[in-house]
C-alpha cells in the first residue's frame, strides 16, 4: 500500500469514530487541496483514538463473527481492528458525507436544535406559567385600582359583591381564553405552520402586555380584563403548538426528553412571576403594571429570533410537499448530511396517510383508527386538571398559615414550593428517555393519589395532633413532585407522538379543550367543594388520580424509542383494525375544510 493510500484510508476512518465533526475535519480530506501536513495530523488523531478505544474495550469488544477476541488476538490490534473496517467500506473512490453515515443514527442536541427548543419554549411556554402567576400577588392591590377607578367615574365605591364578581371574571378570562386558543390550532398550523403559528402567536401577548403596562396611567380596569382574554389565547395556543412543533423536531431518542420542555418553561415561568411577585420588588403599588407588563418581553425576543430556525420539516414535507425545504430543514436540525432514512420515515407517513386529507375535530370522534387515542388524551388531559394541581396551590397558603409560617412569609414558602416545582420537572427532562412515559405518568398520579388521601387525614386532624400542619406541608410538597414527574408534562408529549400528521393538529384542538374547560371548571366549582367537604375535598382529587391510574396501567402503551408509524401500529392492534388508516377510502369523499372543524 502507497503512503498516500494509507493516509487516505486512514482518513476515512477518522470520519467514521467522529460523524458529528464532520464540519470541523473537512479539510483533512484528502480529496481537497490540503497539505500532506495536515493529512499526518488526521492520521495521528485516528490512530490515537483508535488505540484508545483499543486498549479500553479490549476486555469486552466482540468481533464481527460474534466471538470475543482471545488475549493477543490480532483483533486487539487498533489497526486491524481499522483494516477490518475497511475491508467492508464503500467502494473505491472520494468518500461522500450522506454515504458515509451509518443508515440508522441515534439523533443529538445539536446547536441549532437546542436554540430552536430554547426560543420557542422560552417565546412561548414561558409567557403561559408567567401569566398564570402573575395576577396572585397583587390581587389586593388590583382590587383596590378597580375600586378606586370605579370612585373616580360614579363618586361612589363598588360594592362588595360586585367587585368579587368583577375580578372573578378578570381571573377567569384567561382560562376561557385558553379554550378559544385551543379551538385555533386546527386552523393555524394547517394555514402557517407550527413556527408561523407561534410567531404570529406572539400578537396575542405583546398588545396585551402593552395594554396591562399602561391599565394604571390610563385609569381602566377594562384594559386588564381584556388582556387577561388575549393572553389566554396565547397561551391556549403555545400550550398546544410548542409540544407539536419539538415532538416534529426531535429526533426519536430525544423526543420525550424535548416535548418535557415545554412544560419545564412554563414551570420556570410560574417560578419568575413568583420572584417578581415579591412584595419587595413588583407586587407594590408602583410596581404591579409592570410586573404584568413583563410578559411582552420573551415574546418580542422570539419574534426577533425564531424566524432564523427551521419549520418542522414533518409539516413542509407531508403538508407543503417541498421536499428540498424539509430536507434542508433536517440537515440543519441533525448537524449531517445523510437524513436519508429519516426522510424515508416521513415519506412512508405521508404514504399511509396520503387519501386521509387531514382530519377534523368532528371525523377525529367517528374514526375507529383513533378510537383509544382520542379516549385516551381525553382521559389524560382531564386528569391532569382534575387531579387537583390548582387546588393544591389554591390550598397551600392555609396550609402553611396553619402549620405557624407568618403570614409576612408565606410568599416566600410558595416561592420554594415554585423552586421544587421546577427542579422536578428538570429531572423528568433527564428520565423520561431512561424510565419512559408510561412509568413517569404511573409513578406520578400514584404519588398525587397518596398525597392527597395523606393530606385529607392531615387537615382533619391538625386541629386536636400539633404536628399534623407540618404533615400537610409535607403533603404539599410530595403532591408537586409528584405532578411534575408525570401528569404536567407528559400528556401533552404523548398528543405528539399516539397521533400522525393528518390528525395531529385536531387532535391537540381536542385535548387543549379538555385541559382548559378542566382547568376552568376546577377554578369554579373547588372554592364550593371546600365550603361545602372542608378537609375531605381532597379525597375527590384522590379517586380522579387513582382511576386515571388504572386506565394508564391497562391502556396506554409506552412510546419511548418509537417511530410515530410504529406506535401507531400498536394502536391500530387495539383498536381492532387492520391499517393505520382503514377509514382512508371513505374519507376521498368526505369533505374536510382548512379550518379542521
């Protein structure tokens, strides 16, 4: 062999052990105008790395026929170990990237990936946690503006039932809200996409951001009732497109882990209001517009950035029909050049679900296909709110107050609650690719289901065993962690992955619905279930995580690893049929409009 063979061998290894760094090694090729300098150097990496991983797997490394090399076997040998690899390498010639690759890659976080994850979660996800919080701690002092606005137009007070009345609908308009932005996703993504939806998304936080700034100097409460309306649009909205988007983004090794996001920026979001809701800093007369005001910033920054990123390459390859584009838009994503077998992946998708059109909210309910996957995001989402997350926060300042927190420290207890919330939900990010869905979705609602039967027994009994409180606090806490394991961000990931392309956008239309009309009716009917159970409202709550539970260990199948065809195939098992789509023929007569209703 020539010298220059032996390098250039070598160098094709080097490209082999490092795919990822391709960009970075180009100009070792020997095929380029590179020097015979630089063509050494390439050789002193490979073999460097070679007899690294040589002398560290030598005790374990199986060959090609199966077998464990013997001790001194000439397998042990780093550059036998590459001849090896060579004698199976591509035929002679300049090596191309896209041939190169291996056909099968697991996916990485690379950069573009992680900026695209952290702009639209950021952009939008956060703006939901932030606004759900914003409004606690300056409650009174709101109250006091609407009274005090109310004088300077009558000459008179507003009473007291009519101010109640009147920030019971400031405070519910966002969850109502959040349902009118559910019932949009259908529409939008199909018309702009998922990155198209979310930026032109960013509307409905930055006008009402300005409205809520300027509610104080322009002496109208109706300007934050109004804003409180957009601002859940916008999040009923994000709540839906940003798990769409990632779970369209990710690779499947990284889908779970990226579609947990989400949920971990609204948590943070919670956790900043919370902050900034300090007596000390924004929740002060001068300060609570601005605190309010605040939400317009993450949404100016995305819509500054996101345009840079790519459109779900799902969405312009089975939707759009541009090939190039979603190929482009899968190079960027994945840091190589050979997304051949993904682009496959997608084309066999748009093949089994090419006569189906995309399906509305109405066909989603009479398709048999999809029987279990509608029951089961409706089961899931449901549960979610009904398992009593906001009645938990709602509960929590008693619950501190009893156990002796001064009522001076109880915003400081809620901001630690807020802390543990976040953490909680960082390891579901770390786990859910380790432990999977299906585990992380039964370990969670069982620890809400014990928190609650606990603290339902603590409440009744703090009044005659001292230490009882500090058993509710402890209740509290366990029911967070819990929560933020599985029943907060998994459900909104699973929408991704048990539904294709065609359903998708209805399908999230369905479980956005469930989950605000749940959270709506939660903020209505509980503050009557206490007056009317007092310490055993919480047994309710108990009896929804336990049956969600059940209906999770004998129905939903886990997805971890799954491409979305394959985890459809297993649904399409229980739902008794014998395709993906066997309702297909029917559906090239039935008509379904852009709208998706």
């Amino acid at each position: 062999m020539s010298l220059e063979a032996f390098y250039y061998r070598a160098d094709e290894s080097l490209w082999e052990v490092l795919p990822g760094d391709r960009e970075v090694l180009c100009s070792f090729h020997p095929s380029g105008p590179e020097s015979r300098g630089k063509r050494q150097v390439a050789w002193m990496l490979m073999a460097t790395s070679w007899m690294l991983m040589a002398t560290a797997s030598s005790s374990s490394r199986v060959g090609a026929d199966g077998l464990r090399p013997k001790k001194g076997s000439r397998r042990n040998s780093a550059f036998v170990i590459l001849a090896e690899r060579k004698s199976q390498a591509l035929p002679s010639g300049k090596p191309k990237m896209e041939q190169q690759s291996p056909t099968k890659k697991e996916g990485r976080l690379t950069l573009v990936l992680s900026l695209a994850t952290l702009i639209a979660a950021f952009g939008s996800s956060f703006q939901y946690g932030y606004n759900v919080a914003a409004v606690n701690s300056p409650a009174e002092l709101m109250k006091e503006f609407y009274n005090q606005t109310y004088y300077e137009r009558n000459n008179n007070y507003i009473n007291e039932f009519s101010l109640t009345l009147l920030w019971s609908v400031s405070v519910s308009m966002f969850p109502f809200g959040g349902f009118l932005g559910s019932l949009m996703v259908g529409p939008l993504v199909n018309k702009f996409g998922r990155k198209g939806t979310l930026l032109f998304n960013n509307i409905f936080s930055i006008v009402p951001a300005i409205l809520m700034g300027c509610s104080e100097v322009a002496r109208s409460f109706e300007m934050i009732i109004v804003s409180r309306l957009l601002v859940g649009i916008c999040a009923g909205l994000s709540s839906n497109v940003v798990p769409m988007y990632l779970g369209e983004l990710a690779p499947k090794n990284l889908r779970g882990a990226l579609g947990v996001v989400p949920q971990l920026f609204i948590t943070v979001g919670i956790l900043v209001a919370q902050i900034f809701g300090l007596r000390s800093l924004l929740a002060n007369k001068e300060g609570w517009p601005i605190l309010l005001g605040l939400t317009g910033i993450p949404a100016a920054l995305q819509l500054l950035l996101l345009p840079f990123f790519p459109e779900s390459p799902r969405y312009l390859l089975i939707q759009k029909k541009d090939e190039v584009a979603a190929k482009n838009a899968l190079k960027k994503l994945r840091g190589w050049g050979d997304v051949g077998s993904e682009m496959e992946e997608i084309r066999q998708e748009d093949e089994a679900e090419k006569a189906a059109g995309f399906i509305s909210v109405l066909k989603l309910f009479s398709m048999r296909s999809l029987r279990w996957q509608v029951i089961s995001i409706i089961i899931l989402m449901g549960g979610q709110q009904l398992s009593g997350v906001n009645a938990i926060y709602y509960y929590a300042d008693q619950i501190y107050l009893s156990a002796g927190v001064k009522h001076h420290d109880v915003q400081y207890v809620t901001v630690g609650t807020g802390a543990v919330n976040v953490l909680m939900t960082v390891c579901a990010v770390f786990v859910v690719e380790l432990l999977g869905r299906r585990v992380l979705l039964l370990l969670g609602f069982s620890v809400c289901f014990a928190a609650c039967c606990v603290l339902t027994a603590a409440l009744a009994l703090q009044d005659t065993i001292s230490w009882m409180p500090y058993v509710s606090i402890a209740c509290v806490i366990c029911y967070v962690v819990g929560h933020a394991l599985g029943p907060s961000p998994i459900p909104a990931l699973l929408i991704t992955e048990i539904f294709l392309q065609s359903s998708r956008p209805a399908a999230f239309m369905v479980g956005g619905s469930v989950h605000w009309l749940s959270n709506f009716a939660v903020g209505l009917i509980f503050p009557f279930i206490q007056v009317g159970l007092g310490p055993y409202s919480f047994i309710i709550f108990a009896v929804i995580c336990l049956l969600t539970t059940v209906y999770i260990f004998l129905v939903v199948p886990e997805t971890k690893g799954k491409t979305f065809m394959e985890i459809n195939q297993i649904f399409t098992k229980m739902n008794k049929v014998s395709e993906v789509h066997p309702e297909k023929k029917e559906l090239k007569d039935f008509p379904i409009s852009a709208s998706g209703l």
